[in-house]
C-alpha cells in the first residue's frame, strides 16, 4: 500500500479578546477614521459589502486594494485583499460575544500563492502581522491609545519593508 499524503494549504489565523461590545470593535474594523489609529494610515472609504477601497500604508509606501465580499453587521465580515499585479489572498473577520458584554476577534487569512515554502512564509508573516492589528486594536479600543505596532514593526534602517 502507497503512503497517502494530506495536503493542507496554510493559512494564517490568529484571535484576540477585545473588552469591548461587538458594535464597538466591528465599527473600528469597519470605520476608516477607527482603523487608522492602529493598522493603516490611509483609508479610501468604509467597509461596506460590494464595495472595493484602498489602504494605505504610507510609512512603507506600500498599498492594498480590500475587495469586500460578506459585511454581516457585529458577526462576520469577508474580503480579498492585495493587487491585481501580486494576487488576492481572503481575510475573514468572525465577531463573537463573551462573557461581560466582550468580544472575540478572529481573524484568519488564506489562498496564499507560490512554493510550498513561499506559501508557509506568506501564511507566518501573516499571522505575526494580524497579531500586531489585534494587539493595536485592543490597546486602542479599551486604554485609548496608539501603539504604532505596525508602524513601528520595520522602522527606517531595519527589516524588510
């Protein structure tokens, strides 16, 4: 008998318990004015289903195009991102209530394109790089502060970007 194999495409996941309503954390994900305190520092408009909007990474002069798929008010929201030129990969977004009126942000992304090794790169960097979101969300909603993590993740001189 032949050894089976089991070919699992990687995708990145990663979750975080906001101490926020879900209408609170779900309006900084969707609102351009919110997220920009924490993620990107450019927004061409709102997370709203059918809608297409660019991002801005300004610091890295780096941009994504957010085509928004599935916009399920305070419980789900879906979208491709990246550029016709580099591909598209699929974030989804899952909102759950917890305990004390909380929330909890899941967030996954998948479809990475390339090698088997290229593809488990992208899927890691990506992992690492919605935890830092996370982490600047959670900072932001429930202390009011900017942690700058995504900024301050490859500054001028040092990394990759």
């Amino acid at each position: 008998m032949g050894d089976l194999l089991l070919h699992i495409d990687p995708i990145a996941e990663t979750g975080m318990l906001i101490r926020k309503p879900i209408a609170e954390v779900f309006d900084a994900i969707v609102d351009p004015e919110k997220i920009t305190k924490f993620w990107f520092t450019k927004s061409s408009g709102r997370i709203e289903e059918g809608k297409t909007v660019q991002w801005d990474w300004e610091m890295y002069n780096v941009h994504a195009h957010v085509k928004v798929l599935t916009v399920e008010a305070n419980k789900r929201i879906v979208m491709d991102w990246g550029s016709d030129a580099a591909g598209y990969t699929r974030i989804e977004w899952v909102f759950t209530p917890y305990e004390n009126n909380y929330t909890f942000l899941n967030v996954t992304n998948s479809g990475f394109k390339g090698t088997g090794d290229e593809v488990v790169k992208k899927a890691l960097d990506s992992t690492g790089g919605f935890t830092w979101v996370l982490a600047g969300l959670k900072a932001y909603l429930e202390y009011g502060i900017q942690l700058n993590l995504v900024a301050d993740r490859f500054p001028k001189g040092f990394g990759k970007r």
